[in-house]
C-alpha cells in the first residue's frame, strides 16, 4: 500500500516543484529590460519627476536636498518613509528607525539613500532586482515589483 502511495504521489510533488520553479524563475536579463522600459514609462508619465539613474538601474530624485554630509554605505538611518508601486497603490508607509544601509534594507535603499541628506527628501524608484526581485513579501507587493520610495532621511549614524 505505501508503494502504491509512493507511486502516486510521487510525480504529482515532482510535477507541482517543476511548476514551481518555472513559474517563479524569470531571465534576470529580460526583467531588467522590463523593468526599464516600465520605469522610463512611469517618469515620461509624470512630467514632476526629473530623475537620475545610478549605475545600478536605480532611478532617484533630490527633491529637497537636506544639510549636511551624506550618510554611507554602511550607516545606520532614521527615515520616514512611503512605498508604491508603479501603478500608484501605496503598499506601505511608516518610520524607519536603526536601520543599518550595510544589510536587512533592499539594496535600492542601500544604494539611493547615499545621495540624500538629514532633513532632505528623496524619490527612490527601484527596479525589482534592486528590491524584492522574483520574490513577493506579500500580498501587497507582487514577485518582479518595481518599487517607488518617497523617504524623509531624519538622521543616520
């Protein structure tokens, strides 16, 4: 009887894993050519945004440019922040506090923050790979998600 179980079931679990992993496995590459056509997309749609792109593919505007030195790499930063996505849906909003830009932050954060200032606000729009990539956190935010970021950087250590 558990042979015949075995037998059974067996290939149902292999062929479900298979789909799987297919559904979730995207061409870095081809995401990224996505995700700038939808970011050039989004900023030609919003005559306020005038951003500029890191090397990275990350996209960022100084809004208000704060005083002071930048933060670094490997700061510690207080921020209030908003994040959307492209379609305008707020996903979530609140202050940050002792977040460390050197690991447990998207690496656009990581990335963007750096060219904001105490008391500045920055727009931080993040192509998925610089977020959450093939991945969902949740229901809130979809696998392959770009990711817009409007942060007040309130101080860092």
């Amino acid at each position: 009887m558990k042979k015949l179980l075995l037998l059974v079931f067996a290939p149902i679990l292999i062929l479900s894993a298979c789909s799987k992993n297919e559904a979730t496995s995207v061409d870095p590459v081809k995401q990224a050519a996505v995700d700038e056509a939808a970011i050039k997309a989004y900023i030609a749609a919003d005559t306020s945004i005038h951003a500029t792109r890191d090397p990275s593919g990350l996209y960022y505007q100084i809004i208000k440019p704060g005083t002071g030195n930048n933060p670094t790499s490997k700061s510690v930063i207080t921020a209030n922040y908003t994040g959307k996505l492209l379609n305008g849906t707020t996903f979530d909003s609140g202050t940050i506090t002792k977040a460390s830009l050197a690991g447990g932050l998207i690496q656009g954060w990581s990335i963007g923050i750096p060219y904001s200032k105490v008391g500045g606000r920055i727009l931080l729009i993040i192509p998925s790979a610089l977020g959450y990539g093939p991945s969902s956190p949740g229901a809130a935010i979809p696998a392959n998600s770009v990711l817009v970021f409007t942060i007040d950087l309130l101080g860092f250590q």
